[in-house]
C-alpha cells in the first residue's frame, strides 16, 4: 500500500489542479478588533497551525453529538442520552492540562432544526453549544465544531440522520431539500459566532457514507464536493470574521483514503474566495481491529493496515498532497481504543500486554504524524455506553464526572501521546 500511494503521489505535478495555497500577505489579510476575542491576524490556515504551534487535539466525544436514536423518528439531541455529564468548565481545563492544545466539540443539531423553508435553529439548542465553546476558550484550548449525526447512517439498512448521501443520489428533488437545510442550518450556525475569533473552526460534516464505511465511488463523492461548497459558501455569506474563519473540509467518510479519491480527482477543496483558509480532515483508526475494534491486542499485527510501513505511507501522502502545499491537516478522529471486555475470545491476561500495545502504536504512529505536519486529534467518548451496542473497543480516557483521566493506564496514554508529537518536529520550516 505504501508503494501504491508513493506511486500515486508521483504522478501530481503531471495531473495539475491542486490547489495551491501560498503564505503570502497580499490584501485579504486584515486586522479586526472584538471586544469579546482580541484579533482576527489574517494568517492563513498554514501560518495558524504553525505559530500556534497545534500539535494535538481531543474529542469531547459521545456529549453535544450525542442523540436519541432508538424508536421512531424523529431523532433528538440530547447532551446526556449517551451517559455522560452535561459539559463542564472543568472538563475542558483537565483537557488543556493534560497537554492537548485543540478540542473538537462534536455537535448533532438533529431534532433542533425547525421545518422548511426557514428551519430554524432551536435557540436552546444554540445556546448550550455557545457556552460549551466559550468554556473552551477560557482553558485555552483552539476549537473545532461541526455537524456530526445529523449524517448518522449506521448500515445500509438504519439511517438515523437527514442529511444523507443515499437519498440525495436517490433523488434530484431529495437532494436540493437536504442541501437547503444544510445551508440553513450553517447560515445559521455562522452568524451565531460570527464575532468570534480565530481560534474557532467549523467542521461541515463528519462520516458521511451510505452504510458501507467505505471509501466512496465518483457519484458519492459528487454529494460530498457538492456539500463541502455549500458549507464554505453559506459560512463566507455571512461576513465578518466569517469571511476568513478557518474551515474543514472532509471528503467520503472521512476516510484516509480521500488522499488517494484527491489525487484521482473525485475529491476537489471547494472554491473559497478566502484563500489558504482550508484545513483538511480525516479520520484514521487503523488497523481496524486493533485501534478500532480492538478485537486484537497485538500492534504491529499482519492485519490489514496494521504495518508501520502502511500507516507512514499514508501519511506520507497528506503531507505530500496537502502539507506540502500549505494545507493543514487534521486526523479529526484517531485511537487506539482500549482492549475491549466485551469481545468474544477477551482474555484478562491480556491486559498488560494490551496497554504496552497502545503506547507502542502511540509512540510511533503519533510521531508518524506529526513527522508529517498531520495534527492527531483523539477520539475519547467519557462513558462507555455504545448505544449501537459493542461495535468498538473502549476509547474513554477522561472520568467526566470528576473531570480527571479514569485510570492511571489512560493518564499514561494521554502522556505518551503528548510525548510522541512533542518530540517530533514537523516539517513547515520549509514553508
């Protein structure tokens, strides 16, 4: 695999079109004061990434993302469904203190999206999210939000959320219904926090697909191109410090292997009349069955993807196709998920041996990617409850309700990755 991708990447100055995102200083960077945020500099998404010296991120996963999904429709969001406690103000200071410097606040908005054509916003609902962010701010920490489950397809068969790549494709009239919510409901989102500074991000989508996780075909990405321009339209419509605020941009699934889907030319960044203000997103949980599922506790395994060799030739190719040219890159969502107890074949005894597995993957592939300029942002979830039953190994970190780690294993985790991307220097000294 990692010879493929070289072997694609070899081809780019051949295919053209990338865009290219230079760290000039010509007349779209700007200057504005907000009482409530100090100043929007004008740097471009490179420069951002590199003089705040962004190197790791966490989820506050399983929390505003989480929903009501069992029963009829329709679907709500509700911040406790999941097991976890309301957000805190001391949460997200344990988060800074551990050492990460950027948190993601995943965000589902399903069932607070009022009816055509206004759909509007529930006021609550927006709210509650705007005190989560500004909790966020006042630890210090960068922010990323977005819209998560409102695309939730959990198989071909259960589909939770409305925004949806199957009955887009299903239907040119579904299709422009779903994508003038979409557009709403960011218009809405970007007004809201239109004040604020730099150090927010929003995020269109998270792991939009049609039940397969896979890595997507040239008509679903079509959807996906589609929705990312929609998004970077509806967010820059709104003036402001909307109009150079840094956004992320996902291709199908959000998989690692939108590089390749990029290079192909079925992926496409959207056109931004911001320029350089694109960050690239991407989730990476491999090999599956050990930083995912964790039906395996041995790392490196002879699964697939479960090389060194792979994971760096995988992210050779962000930083290659993207890194090099300017554009951050972010793996919005990453392990390895602790040994889980719930599996058929679990055994006990395994457990040390599982542990020194997960800081072993963490020294490398957390090195790998800040090697790379890839900022790794963990996907840590608070409780454990699945509520799609045990699809996944554990990936809580943090006991929420006392906002500290839940165990000296995951207070050691945490650490070694803190370690791996701290000691690893990454490569825009050249930029």
């Amino acid at each position: 695999m990692k010879t493929s991708v070289r072997l694609l990447f070899a081809a780019l100055a051949i295919l053209g079109g990338l865009q290219m995102a230079a760290c000039g200083t010509g007349a779209n960077r700007r200057q504005h004061q907000h009482p409530m945020d100090g100043e929007m500099s004008g740097r471009t998404a490179f420069e951002f990434f590199r003089d705040e010296r962004l190197t790791i991120g966490i989820n506050l996963g399983n929390t505003l993302d989480a929903f009501r999904g069992w029963g009829p429709p329709p679907y709500l969001a509700i911040e406790t469904v999941w097991g976890n406690p309301p957000a805190s103000q001391e949460m997200l200071q344990a988060i800074r203190a551990q050492g990460f410097n950027v948190v993601r606040i995943p965000v589902t908005w399903m069932g607070h999206i009022g009816d055509a054509p206004d759909h509007l916003i529930a006021e609550e609902r927006m709210e509650r999210v705007a005190t989560v962010v500004e909790y966020a701010r006042a630890a210090g920490l960068m922010v990323i939000i977005n819209m998560h489950h409102d695309g939730a397809t959990s198989s071909r068969t259960q589909e939770h959320g409305w925004l949806s790549i199957s009955r887009s494709l299903a239907s040119e009239e579904e299709h422009e219904q779903i994508s003038a919510k979409f557009e709403r409901a960011w218009e809405q989102i970007a007004m809201r926090f239109r004040d604020h500074g730099e150090w927010l991000m929003f995020q269109g989508f998270n792991e939009l697909h049609v039940g397969d996780w896979g890595t997507g075909n040239m008509l679903q990405y079509r959807i996906v191109n589609r929705w990312n321009q929609v998004f970077t339209d509806a967010v820059r419509r709104t003036g402001g410090n909307n109009t150079y605020r840094f956004l992320v941009i996902s291709g199908y699934n959000t998989s690692y292997r939108t590089v390749e889907a990029y290079v192909i030319g079925w992926f496409r960044l959207p056109d931004d009349p911001s320029p350089n203000r694109q960050i690239v997103n991407f989730h990476f949980y491999q090999p599956n069955d050990f930083a995912l599922m964790s039906l395996n506790h041995v790392w490196p395994n002879m699964g697939y993807g479960g090389s060194r060799e792979f994971i760096d030739g995988i992210f050779e190719g962000f930083r290659q196709a993207f890194v090099d040219r300017g554009i951050p890159v972010i793996i919005g969502e990453i392990g390895p998920a602790g040994y889980g107890r719930r599996h058929p074949g679990f055994n006990e005894a395994n457990m040390p041996a599982a542990h020194q597995n997960r800081l072993d993957y963490v020294a490398h592939v957390y090195a790998s990617a800040r090697r790379n300029g890839l900022v790794p942002i963990v996907w840590e979830n608070g409780g454990r409850f699945d509520p799609f039953g045990a699809s996944e190994g554990n990936f809580s970190l943090f006991d929420r309700f006392h906002a500290e780690p839940n165990s000296p294993e995951s207070a050691e985790l945490m650490q070694a990755m803190i370690r791996a991307v701290g000691r690893t220097a990454p490569p825009w000294g050249r930029r």
